[in-house]
C-alpha cells in the first residue's frame, strides 16, 4: 500500500517537474523578454497544469500501465500551458468580461530610480 504512495508521489512530482521545463522550454523559445516573474510564472503555471492532467488522469493510466504515456501528455500541456491561458483570457474577453492582471509594483507610488536622498 505504501509503495501505492510513493509511486503516485513520484509520478505527479513529475509531471509537474516536466511540464514545469516544458514551460520553460516554450518560454525560452518565444520570449522576446526574460525576466524572474515570468520565468516563475511560466514555470508554475506549465507545472500545475501538467500537475492537474496528472490527477485527473492517474488512474486510467496506471491500470494501463502506461504512466509513461501520461507523463508525456504534461510534457505537451506544459508546453502549450500560457497558449491555453491566453486562449481563455481571449475567450473571456469576448463574453464581455474584462480580465486585466495588474502587478504589486505597478500600483505604488514611483520613485526616480536615480533619487538616492
């Protein structure tokens, strides 16, 4: 029964480990920009969605016998992860919802970076 665990364990960390790079992966490829928030963003949002596929479909694939067949399937999502959240935010954007994602640091009060007083 404990080994049941540990290999549930073991396929979900990869999952959202390999989905996870394929984000990265996609990123790298496509950005015109890097930055740490968009690395971390584009990492965790590949790796959850890779996490939740992985959940979902654990079961079917491990009566299969086919885990590796389902760690591939997050391999494909992560790399398509931020092409799915664009589509949706599109989507919701059609229906008349009005989706804006604003950051902490956009919101202060800005200071001139070379104002040193």
């Amino acid at each position: 029964m404990e080994n049941d665990y540990l290999q549930a364990a073991a396929v979900f960390g990869s999952a959202f480990g390999a989905a996870a790079f394929a984000g990265l992966a996609t990123l790298l490829r496509f950005a015109r920009r890097l930055s740490k928030l968009a690395v971390v963003s584009a990492m965790l949002n590949a790796g959850f969605l890779g996490l939740a596929i992985a959940l979902i479909w654990y079961q079917n694939y491990r009566k299969a016998e086919n885990v590796y067949g389902l760690i591939g399937i997050c391999v494909l999502a992560g790399m398509g992860g931020s092409t799915l959240t664009d589509l949706a935010i599109s989507l919701l954007s059609g229906a008349g919802i009005k989706v804006t994602i604003v950051h902490e640091r956009d919101l202060g009060d800005h200071t001139d970076e070379h104002d040193h007083s």
